[in-house]
C-alpha cells in the first residue's frame, strides 16, 4: 500500500518538492541524508534572508 496523505495546496513549493522526494514510490530515488540536508540548508538560508511575514493562518 502506497498512500500519502495530500500536501496542502498553500504549501511552500520549495517544501512540496521535499516531501515529494522523500515519498518517491522506488526507494532508491529518494534523497539520501546529506541530499536532504543539503536542500534543507538551502531552505534555511533562503528563509534567514527574508523579512519575517505574519502567518495568515495564525493572524486569524
């Protein structure tokens, strides 16, 4: 059985490609740790370079 639950529309791309990656059907083609790590360290110098934005589901 191979069921993923859906990735919600408003997800971050860069985060969908992750989650998509990492759920490939064939083991092998998953990221390895330092792949994984490497895009996560990516992410986080992307997102320490931005202005904090208030979140829309928290702001109410």
């Amino acid at each position: 059985m191979d069921r993923r639950i859906e990735i919600p529309e408003d997800t971050d791309p860069h985060w969908a490609s992750i989650i998509r990656m990492c759920w490939h059907g064939d083991p092998k083609c998953r990221p390895t740790f330092e792949e994984l790590l490497d895009k996560l360290s990516l992410l986080q110098r992307h997102y320490s370079s931005q202005k904090p934005k208030a979140n829309a589901r928290l702001a109410g």
